[in-house]
C-alpha cells in the first residue's frame, strides 16, 4: 500500500514539474517574450560596444600622449590649427561669381524628356 502511494506520489509530481517546465517554455517562445528578449540582448550589445569604444578611445589618448613624450612633441602645445578642406564648394561664394567662366546651374536643365 505504501509504495502505490509512494509511486502515486513521485508520478504526480513529475507531472506538476514537467506541467510547469513545458508552461514556462511556452512563455518564453511567445512573439512579445522573443521581442523584448531580443530588444534586451540588443541594448546590452550597444552597452557592450559602448564600453568598447570608450576603452578603444582611452587606450588612444594614452598611447598618442607616450607618443608625444618619446617625439618631444608635448613641449610646444601651441599647434597650429588643423587645415579644413570644404567637402562640398558654396556656389554662392563672391570667388565664382568674379570668375567669367562660373555659369549659374540655373540655366542647365537636366530634365531629359523636355523639349529643346
């Protein structure tokens, strides 16, 4: 009498633990639990990037002032200004307006299908 009770036992609660298993699995595998699992893995990924960058970028400054102490170059720290080169020219500007071969894009036309 006592192992059937005993074996009644064990197997109900087997089936309780697997119920419960299987139920969380089922949870876990719904569209709105795998959306926000991976907007989580995606934000712990930018962190993680984020550090990285900031570790990359230290490491820069800390190598680039040894650099400076091995060149001497840390003794001057009046440096002329870094030259900037425009990467899209201002039509606008006074300089193509002197030049006579400047031609305002105004009167070009690019549209192929008008007439001529």
């Amino acid at each position: 009498m006592f192992r059937r009770t005993f074996w009644f036992t064990a197997g109900a609660a087997a089936g309780v633990w697997a119920t419960t298993k299987v139920n969380r699995k089922l949870r876990k595998l719904t569209p709105e639990s795998l959306a926000a699992q991976a907007a989580e893995k995606a934000i712990e990924a930018g962190h993680r990037l984020k550090d990285f960058a900031l570790d990359v970028r230290d490491g820069m400054a800390q190598r680039e002032a040894e650099l400076g102490e091995a060149l001497g170059i840390n003794e001057n720290p009046e440096l002329p200004a870094p030259r900037r080169v425009a990467a899209i020219e201002n039509r606008n500007d006074p300089k193509y307006r002197t030049n006579p071969t400047y031609v305002e894009r105004s009167t070009y036309s690019h549209n192929r299908n008008e007439d001529h």
